[in-house]
C-alpha cells in the first residue's frame, strides 16, 4: 500500500542473515541444512616439521548407523587423490607409501583424526577426510604444512640447465624437494631476493623480488615474478628447493683441503659431506654461523651467515653465501660436515684431530647461494 513503511519487512529479511554473522564471529558456525556427521576443524592449517608427529583433526558430532572414514592426500598440481586409510570405527587400513606412517587417533568412539608419524618433506599439503555413509558424503579438508627453508639451486654446469624433472631429481639429491608457491611466498616474506626463475612443484616457473631492478625483470612492485606454466621436458631453468628440520647435525672441519679429503675428513668423524639442504638447515633451525668456506656434497663450496659483517660476504643480509664450483682439486677450503642423528647420539661435541672444539649446528636463507 502507499505510504506504507518498508523497514519492518526488511528488518525481518535481515535478521536471520545478522544472527548467522554473529554465531560465525564467536566462532560457532551456522548450522548446516539437513544431517551433517563431520564437525567443521577449528584450525584448517596444522604446522609440523620434519620428523616429527602431526594430527589432523577430523571429528563427528553423531555417528550414523553404518558408515565409513576415507581419508586422502590431494596431490598438487595433480588432479587425483592418494589414498591413505579408510576406516569404519573399529577397523582401520592404510594404503600406499604414507599408509606405513597413518594411524587413527581414537581419542574417543567419534574421533576420526588422522595421526602421521615421521613426517616427511613430501607429507606436506592438502588432506581431506571424507565420511562415506551411502546417503549423503561430506569431507572436511585440511592443510599440513612444514616449518622450512626454500633455497635456490643450480647445478655445477651453470644457469638455466634444469627442465622439470631434473630439477625434481636435484632437490632430492640436495636433501629437499622442488617447493610449492606458497612456500616460495612465504620465504619471500621473510626475504629472499632472487633473481634467477625456478621451478616449482606445480610446474610453474617463478622468481621473488623485494628491490626491483633492471637486472631481475625491470622495475615496478616487489613480488614473486611469474613466467607461467612451462613445458616440463623442453624448457629449462634453476630450482626453487624446500627443506625442513634435520635429525642429525652438521658441522664444520677446518683446513684446506680438495673434495676428495673433504670426504674422507668426514669419513673419519663418522659423518658424510653435507648436502646443500643440510648447511641451509643448519643455517635455519639452529642459527648456523661460520665465515669459512667449506665444500659440500655436489661440489659446491659455501659458508652460513647469521650475523652479517664485513669480511663474511659482505653482504647486509643473513644468508647462505656461495663460492660456486671451483676445482675438486683445489685444496683451499674447509668441509661442512653432516652425522645423522644414530651417528652423533650420545656425543656432546666434536673435536679436530688438534683437540680443539668445532663449531657445531649453527645455521639459510636471504641472499641464498646457489
């Protein structure tokens, strides 16, 4: 009718939409239309580091009369699905290689959690747990991510020399695997210029800029740089590897020494050279600082900075310095050193063939070498 005042109708129409609002801000989601099993997680994103336990939350609020639990991994860059484990409440069963490591929680008769023991580089990503009751599935969908390093590399034959599948091969022979674009994100918020273009795990091509410049794609805003998909076996580039926490230790041995007394100087310490992903996690979880260059396993030589100072690189950011490749013959520096945890258990500190004490796990990442 004319005249007539429209704002109790639309009062009306707007206050269910006000309450669902507010039981979201405190944290208790509007309920669902229909029958509903799974509970939402509270926490999407479980953190974790290598090595150690990790569970993923996935609860019930009732239980159906018959039903089963699937949980899976979401490959990326892949459009599939591993499967995990399936469970029915009382019996569980793993499958494929991450099925060795998978457990159900069982903290109470409607827990369905997940619980992965020794977790691997390769363990991080997206997980969905999915209730199969043969009326109406849902999943829950979660996110494990691994506290870590992301470091450049390039092999000893220079520049742009990897496609897709070597440069994969490359970071596991480093102690790392090829890193997501959310991890090279993340370590481009914690500083990492770079500006040569990597692989990623999703087979994209990028490089992240903090101080824009002529040299690495030209001025304009700071960011990750991006060259889009490429063709995995035609085209090629550096890497962007990803590593995490370390069981065992590194440590460096004095001298000057070629590769090969490298080697046996670590031998006789019941260690082995260490890889590039060792010395940047040294350089990472345990703070690594030692202005002596030193050789590592794929020939390379190079020495981590916490504290920058002038006669330790020279440059204003900590980091991982480089040297490159010089000769395996040419007998000038140091090695770092890597025991893996069973090797160094029980031993407070190391020691030279002098007695003196080395300087143990210290610590990569700003201005990372290749």
């Amino acid at each position: 009718m004319p005249g007539r005042n429209p704002f109790p109708a639309l009062f009306g129409f707007l206050l269910p939409w006000a309450f669902m609002i507010f039981h979201k801000a405190l944290g208790n989601p509007a309920p669902h239309p229909g029958s509903h099993y799974l509970l939402p997680p509270i926490h999407e994103v479980i953190h974790s580091r290598r090595g150690a336990t990790a569970t993923l939350p996935c609860v019930l609020g009732t239980s159906p009369p018959s039903y089963k639990v699937r949980w899976s991994k979401v490959e990326p860059g892949e459009l599939r699905e591993t499967l995990i484990l399936i469970t029915n409440g009382l019996h569980a069963r793993g499958y494929g290689p991450l099925g060795g490591r998978a457990s159900m929680r069982r903290g109470h008769r409607l827990d369905a959690s997940l619980i992965i023991t020794n977790v691997r580089l390769e363990d991080e990503g997206r997980y969905r747990c999915e209730l199969i009751n043969g009326l109406e599935d849902e999943s829950v969908a979660l996110t494990l991510r691994l506290e870590g390093v992301v470091f450049p590399y390039q092999p000893s034959r220079g520049r742009y020399q990897l496609n897709y599948f070597e440069a994969k091969q490359a970071c596991e022979q480093q102690d790392g695997r090829l890193a997501t674009y959310s991890q090279l994100y993340q370590a481009w918020t914690e500083g990492l210029d770079w500006c040569n273009a990597g692989w990623l795990l999703e087979g994209s091509v990028r490089y992240p800029v903090l101080t824009a410049r002529t040299a690495c794609g030209g001025r304009g805003r700071p960011g990750i740089r991006s060259y889009g998909p490429r063709d995995r076996s035609r085209d090629r580039f550096d890497a962007f590897c990803f590593t995490s926490a370390l069981a065992g230790q590194v440590f460096f041995v004095p001298g000057q020494l070629t590769l090969s007394e490298a080697h046996a100087a670590c031998r006789r310490r019941g260690a082995v050279v260490a890889k590039v992903g060792h010395l940047y996690a040294a350089w990472k979880f345990s703070r690594m600082d030692q202005c002596d260059g030193g050789w590592l396993e794929d020939g390379s030589v190079r020495f981590p900075i916490t504290t920058p100072r002038p006669r330790c690189g020279g440059l204003p950011d900590p980091g991982v310095r480089s040297f490159g490749f010089p000769r395996p013959q040419q007998a000038a520096y140091g090695t770092y050193c890597y025991a893996a945890e069973n090797a160094h258990r029980g031993q407070k500190r190391l020691s030279d063939p002098l007695g003196l004490e080395l300087q143990t796990a210290v610590s990569c990442h700003v201005g990372a070498g290749m």
